[in-house]
C-alpha cells in the first residue's frame, strides 16, 4: 500500500511539472513570434514548405519520412530498431502535438538527427502545416 | 523530495528477475517512456553498472542518434539503471560504445553476426514477446535457414 502511495504521489508529481493539454494548431500560433522576427517579410507557415521540409533529407541519411513514413497519418517504424511508431498527423493521431515538453524534446532529438542542427521556428511551423493538411 | 519519492516509485515498481526464466521487468513508467520509444526497453539487467553509466553520458550520441533527456528524468533512469545493472563480467561492455549486444554472454547466445536486414537493436524480430519482456526460448522464431555462429 505504502509502495503505491509513493508511486502515485511521484507520478502525480511528474504530471505536475507537464504542460497543459495543447493543440497543433495552438503550438503553432506560438511559434509565429518567432519566426516572423527571424525572417522580416514572413507571410505565414506553409504546408508546402513543410512538405518538402518533410521529405528532404537534408544533405543527410534520414529524412522524417524515413521512420515516419511517406504518408504521416500511417504507423512507422524506426529505420534501425523496427520500433513501431504511431501516426504523426494529428487527423490520425490525436494525442500528437499536446505535450509541449514533448514537443520540444522529439524537435530537439530528431532535428539533430536529420539535420544536425536544430529546426528553426519558421521550420517547426511548416512541419506543423504540412502535419495538419494531411487528413 | 521529489527525486527521493520518484527513486522510491522506481524502485518499487521493479521487481527481481528470476535467473533462467528469460522474462524481465516490469520497468518503470519513465523508462518505459524516454527508452522504450524508439526500440524495446532493454532489461537492464544485461549490462553492467559501468556499461550503463557510459550509455547515460553519451545521449545526445546515442549509436548514431540523439536520444538527450531532461536533467530529471536523466538522473532518475539513471539511478534506475545503476540499481538494477548485473554485477557479472558476462554482461561487461566490451568496447567504448558500451553496446549491450557486444558484451560476451550476448556474443555467447547469439553469434557476432545478426540474420540478414535484421539489427540485434532489434530484439522482436525473434524474440516475438520481447515487448512484454519475455525473452524465453518458446517465443522464440527464428528467419528460416539462419544459424547462429558460435564464438569459439
């Protein structure tokens, strides 16, 4: 009994810490700040942008549809491993894009990953684009 | 408090694993989570103390990709892992990449060489239960024609 108490108070301790539910679209909206003040004459996120983004590979191995394939509302599987990995497209996927410690953390990890660098804001926001376009 | 209280979570949420039954964990919530996202949550009890502190400090290096974690929940996998490591020279790393499937048991119970388009990373490509952490001999399908080399 004693066991679970702790569990439960360390888990309710860790949600504690999370973000608020969230959406693409809200998690979007907050990038635009930045991106507009990075890029003078921005006009607004682009689905076509981000789909190229998408599918380049970026003078690199991977692209992101390497492991989360050419058709984001489909599973994936990681490129080494074989992991599944659930759909990114939030039309798929509901839980996708509302965790914004989440969010930051796969930007962070997969964006060093295909790129070696960090994405930009101007980069995550088309990414989101494309991601919400896809039904 | 708050790191004492997640320590003891861990801790109290990993039971013993049985030698010779091949069936490990349950693990953890976070390890689940932060470890088990891109390939199956690897028993820690496969790897030493030493070997696991060498996959911890390398993160943002991780066997070619970028799996770097949050300061907290960094130390509480950690501590996790070091509490749960094998004490057994079997399970040592053999070189500095610290490779869980370079140590001599694994070499030992599966050859240097995976079957053909398969990465040993990838444990459920035979071990059809490993997602549950059942590793025993009868969940086990092997590819068609492949044997295992043994090291002499």
């Amino acid at each position: 009994m004693q066991n679970r108490l702790a569990l439960a108070a360390a888990l309710a301790l860790l949600a504690a810490g999370s973000a608020h539910a969230l959406n693409a679209a809200e998690y979007q909206a907050g990038l635009a700040p930045a991106a507009s003040a990075a890029e003078p004459g921005f006009a607004g996120f682009s689905a076509q942008r981000g789909e190229a983004f998408y599918r380049s590979t970026h003078g690199g191995d991977w692209s992101c549809a390497t492991c989360h394939t050419d058709s984001p509302t489909a599973g994936g599987s990681h490129a080494v491993t074989r992991k599944a990995i659930k759909p990114l497209a939030p039309a798929a996927n509901p839980a996708r894009f509302t965790d914004a410690a989440k969010i930051e953390k796969w930007f962070k990890r997969n964006c060093n990953d295909v790129l070696k660098r960090a994405c930009t804001p101007r980069e995550e926001g088309d990414f989101i684009a494309y991601l919400l376009s896809v039904k | 408090m708050k790191k004492t209280l997640i320590l003891l979570a861990l801790a109290a949420t990993t039971p013993p694993a049985v030698a010779g039954k091949h069936a490990y964990g349950p693990f953890p919530a976070t390890y689940v989570d932060e470890c088990a996202s891109c390939h199956v949550a690897y028993p820690p009890q496969l790897l030493t103390a030493p070997g696991w502190q060498q996959v911890m400090a390398q993160l943002d290096k991780h066997y070619g990709s970028d799996a770097s974690l949050d300061p907290k929940r960094r130390t509480a996998i950690a501590d996790f892992l070091q509490q749960s490591a094998s004490n057994r020279d079997k399970h040592a790393p053999t070189e500095a990449s610290a490779r869980m499937t370079r140590s001599h048991w694994f070499v030992r119970e599966h050859g240097p060489t995976p079957p053909a388009k398969i990465a040993f990373a990838d444990c459920a490509a035979c071990h059809t239960a490993a997602e549950r952490g059942d590793y025993s001999e009868n969940s086990i399908k092997l590819p068609a024609g492949w044997r295992r080399i043994k090291e002499k």
